[in-house]
C-alpha cells in the first residue's frame, strides 16, 4: 500500500514550493506529498487516488485562490476522503472565512502565512493532526473491491468467480453504502451498470463479460500450444485428475474449463469422505491443491473457455472452443461432469443469482447472516450447504419432497442435532413471492395433505439432483436414456459391440463409442456420483489413453 497523501493547493508557485518543501523535510518518509496549483487540478488528483484505493490523510490549501476558493476545494475534497484533515491557509485578512467554516465544514485548523518557523508553527500542529486521523482512520482494503448490489445476477457471478479461485476481494454494496455508491457513480455515465471492480492498479471493470475479468487477474484463458497429447474437457476432480496422472506420466495435456476449476465438488464446503483428509476439507481446498498439482506437472489448465464441440480428421481429434479456436489433439477425455436440475416454479427466473441460487452457499452464505434461508433438497449436497448456512443465517429450513432424505447418516445426524435446521417433509415449492430480484416468501404445498403454507425467507439455496453435461457429445457417442455416456463394456449389447464402433479390438475401459474419446467422472453412466469415483477414474482414464496412444 502506497504511503497515504498530504495534498497541498495554492495558485502562487513560490508558496507552493515553499510549504511542499517544509512539509517534505519533516513528513515526506511516511506520507506521499502532492500539489496542485488550483483546486479543480486537486480534485482531479483526489479522484484518481480515489479509484486506486488510495488515502488521502491531509489537505491544506490557501484560501484565496482564483477559480475555487480554498473552502470550496475542502468542501468538494471531503466526500471524496471524509477522513482526511482538512487545514486552511490563510492571510490575517482571511481569518474570517476561516472562522466560518470551521463549522460550515468541519475545519480541522487554519494556519496563518507566514508559518516560519515550522518548527513551530507548522510541523506540531500537523504533527498532532496526523496522529489523531492515523488513530481513527480504517485504512483501506488492499486489493480488488467489487461495488454491486447482494440483489444483481452478474454481481454474485463475479463474486463467485473470485471466491471459487480464491481471489480475496472486499465487497462494497452500493445500497448500504454512500461512499461505494458515488465511488460507482463516477464511473456510470448516469446509468448505473453493476458490478463495478475497481483493481489497486487504479483500473477499473464496468458490468465485465467473465472473461474479461478472467483476464485482467490473470487467469489464463487460452491455450498456448496448437496440439496436445490429450485434451482434457471439465477441470472438476475428474478432469483435475486425469491432468495430474497424464502430466506426470509425461502426456503433454490441456485441461479446458467453462467456468471455474473444481466443477461440482468445488461447491462443497466440506467434503468429509475424502479418503486421507479424516477432518474433512472443503472443496475449494482440494481443488486449489489439485490444481496446483496438475501444474507442477506440467499441465496446462485455461478457464471460462467452453468446448463447443469436436471432430475428428484421420487418427486426431479437434476440439473447438467458444471463441472459434480450434485444438488439435491425439486423444480427449470427457469430465464435463453434471450441472444442477433446475427447480421448476413459474416466476423463479427473476430471482435466480439474486436469492436463488444453484449450489452457491458458499459464496453468498455470509451476505444472509441473521436471515432465514431455505435449502432445497435433502440429499448430501442439499445437507452440506444446510449445515454450513446455519454458520450465518437465523434459520435454516430444508425443504424435502420425498418423506425420506437419501443422505449419509453423518449428515443427516448432524441436521438433526443442528437447533437452526428445520426439515419439513413431503413439501414442494408452489410460489416465490418478492421484489424483483429479491426474494421475500414462498408458498409450499404438503403433498400428503394438500396443505399450504407461506414461509418468508430471504434467499432459496437448491440443490436438486444433477443432469449430465453431454451437449458438446450427444451427437457423437452412444448415451444411455438418461444421457449419461457408455463406456467400456457398457457399450456391449448382447455381448455385441455396437455398430458404430469401427475397430477391430474391443473399447478400452472407459472409452466411448468413438476410439479415442474417454469419459471419466459424474458424465458417464455407472459412475457413484462421488468425488472419490470422479478422481480414480480420472487416473483410470490416462492409463487407457496411454494403452489407445501405443495403438496410433
Ligand atoms: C454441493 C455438492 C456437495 C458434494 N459433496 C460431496 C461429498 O462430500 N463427497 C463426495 O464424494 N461427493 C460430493 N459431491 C459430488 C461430487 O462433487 C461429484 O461427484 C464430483 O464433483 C464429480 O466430478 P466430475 O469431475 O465428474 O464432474 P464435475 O465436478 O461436475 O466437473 C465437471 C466440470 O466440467 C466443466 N464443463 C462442463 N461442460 C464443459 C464444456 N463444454 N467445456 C468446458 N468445461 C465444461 C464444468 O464447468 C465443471 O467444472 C458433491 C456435489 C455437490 C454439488
């Protein structure tokens, strides 16, 4: 963090040079000393430290000056650093302005010309000034700050695409908040588009496409070779496996990602069933070790790029992704994974990313302290993001359609003894009543008795079971109804390959209906839907790559 600001304004040169090197002499180690020679040119410079989180902690500026009085600059200077001391230089004729606004303005001291000897009339008294604002002042958070409100989709997409990479930022809500709204507002041409990320570089992004964002903190977007022994599409454990063994078996891989690394298991605040973590660990823990991993490795893992489809030409396979590029590779590993049912309630679209949320307790959790949530569902996922709401909310109600909740005995011990979850059974949700974009209540009907009831609640976490992700393939391989992909000796019908399986040797485990393409994790059909299947069939996987490479 850059030294904080004493900002010196005067019109006459020579008492600018003077004050600017008396005040350097004794306070230029520990503060940074700007001048202006007007106070349009200071507010300006304000402006500017301003955008770049920087803090101003004095002003002192004359009071006569041509265009703006130094009054005037003090009194426009202090929404911009309301902290900052604020010091009026005057001449014995000015000591009346002065007066005045001392509580026009809250002036904190005026000074009189000439000030010789500083060593007495100068350093002392700003001396005393600078402690006291370094003793009140809250410095400012070093880092990115995203300016949004908790009720705005694109805001929480943002949010949850640092969080989910671990990225710290500071969240400033424009409706709570004055200063964070004008900070916003001299960014907005009169409309107000949010989210707006301000970066200590002094830059700033205006409602940014992900990607862009993606970009500007350097997360790498595109692949850096035009070929790759295998292509790995979904860096969920999975495909984050597959990238570790492959890598460091020597197989030159890529591993493509729509959003985040960490797919599914990345929104699981504690994984308590991972195999050598007995105290369990989150899912944004083992993705960021996985990932770091995989890189030591070698591999190589670019995020917000969505495969789009691929082809084949001769013994190679041709991913295309989102922006047109093409990558050539020998082999690709399907571990796209599965994405979370939707819940189906007429009018739910306006609030989705704006109290409801798919997955996303995690990110949001802490923004509905002392507020009662709803979760929906009541398997493992729905139980893991219950438990880990109650950490903030006032109340917890797990809203399950079924009389039974299909979830380990851990978790369903610790709902019950948790005096924040309520579980209600045999329920489905009939309304969502709010403003737009926030919620406010829902209408639930007791499928038993036909019963309704309304309950307030500020936001709806759902967790609902998952789909595969088979868009990119469907065409391509052979699926089963559901649309999971067939692997292996699943492909075997009758004990009869299928006709469109074109070689002469049997499908190695885990290969597709297409030689060449695999498929590991929660995409195919047979897998157990755990992180732990996901990872060991990410290593299975590469073995068989590597026994269809010897085959080339
Ligand atoms: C909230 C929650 C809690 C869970 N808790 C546990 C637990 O405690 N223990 C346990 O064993 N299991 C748990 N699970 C299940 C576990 O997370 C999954 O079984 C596991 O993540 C599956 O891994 P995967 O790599 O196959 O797919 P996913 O984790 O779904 O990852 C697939 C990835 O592929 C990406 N992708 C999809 N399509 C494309 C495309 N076209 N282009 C590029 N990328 C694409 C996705 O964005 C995603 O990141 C939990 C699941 C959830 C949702």
């Amino acid at each position: 963090m850059p030294n904080p600001v004493i900002m010196l304004v005067d019109d006459d040169q020579s008492v600018l040079d003077a004050v600017d090197r008396d005040i350097r002499l004794k306070f230029g180690q520990d503060y940074r000393i700007l001048k202006a020679t007007s106070g349009a040119a200071a507010l300006e410079l304000l402006k500017k430290l301003q955008q770049r989180n920087e803090v101003a902690a004095l002003f002192l500026t004359d009071q006569r000056m041509p265009q703006m009085t130094g009054v005037e600059f003090l009194e426009q200077a202090r929404p911009l650093f309301p902290d900052a001391k604020r010091v009026l230089l005057t001449a014995y004729a000015d000591t009346e302005a002065a007066i005045a606004s001392i509580n026009k303005l809250q002036l904190d001291y005026y000074l009189m010309k000439p000030w010789d000897p500083p060593e007495d009339h100068l350093y002392p008294i700003l001396q005393d000034m600078l402690e006291d604002w370094r003793s009140n002042v809250r410095l400012p958070f070093e880092g990115i700050r995203v300016a949004g409100t908790l009720w705005s989709p694109r805001s929480h997409e943002v949010k949850d695409f640092l969080a989910r990479h671990q990225i710290a930022y500071q969240w400033l809500d424009v409706d709570l908040d004055a200063h964070s709204r004008s900070l916003v507002e001299a960014h907005s041409n009169g409309v107000l588009k949010l989210p707006v990320i301000f970066f200590q570089d002094g830059s700033v992004l205006v409602e940014p496409e992900i990607q862009a964002l993606a970009q500007k903190v350097g997360i790498q977007t595109t692949a850096s070779l035009p070929f790759y022994d295998v292509v790995i599409v979904g860096a969920g454990p999975a495909g984050l496996s597959a990238a570790v063994y492959g890598a460091s078996s020597g197989l030159n891989c890529l591993v493509i990602e729509k959003q985040v690394p960490g797919g599914q298991a990345g929104n699981s605040p504690k994984i308590e069933n991972y195999l050598g973590f007995p105290a369990g660990l989150s899912g944004m823990d083992l993705t960021r070790r996985a990932v770091t991993q995989a890189r030591r490795f070698g591999a190589e893992i670019i995020s917000t790029q969505h495969v789009t489809g691929i082809r084949l030409q001769d013994m190679y396979r041709v991913v295309t992704l989102s922006n047109g590029m093409e990558i050539v590779c020998k082999a690709v590993l399907l571990a796209t994974g599965a994405a979370f049912r939707r819940l189906e309630v007429p009018g739910i679209e306006q609030f989705i990313g704006a109290g409801v949320y798919y997955g996303a307790a995690y990110t949001e959790a802490a923004y509905y302290k002392d507020q009662p949530v709803f979760v929906v569902g009541g398997a493992n996922s729905a139980g893991q993001g219950a438990l880990f709401l109650t950490r903030f909310a006032s109340k917890v109600t797990m809203l399950i359609r079924r009389d039974v909740q299909e979830s380990s005995k851990y978790l369903v011990d610790a709902e019950a003894a948790n005096p924040k979850i309520e579980r209600l059974f045999n329920v489905e949700i009939q309304e969502i009543h709010g403003k737009p974009g926030k919620l406010e209540e829902i209408v639930i009907l007791h499928r038993l008795t036909g019963e309704k009831a309304t309950l307030p609640g500020s936001a709806m976490f759902v967790f609902i079971g998952a789909l595969p992700q088979n868009d990119i393939i469907k065409d391509l391989v052979i699926l089963d109804n559901k649309g999971f992909v067939l692997t292996g000796r699943d492909l075997l019908k009758d004990n009869q390959l299928p006709k469109e399986w074109p070689l002469e040797r049997d499908p190695f485990m885990l290969e597709t209906s297409v030689p060449g393409i695999f498929a590991a994790g929660d995409v195919r059909f047979g897998t157990n839907h755990r992180v732990a299947s996901a990872t060991g069939e990410g290593g299975i996987a590469i073995a068989a790559i590597e026994s269809y490479l010897k085959t080339l």
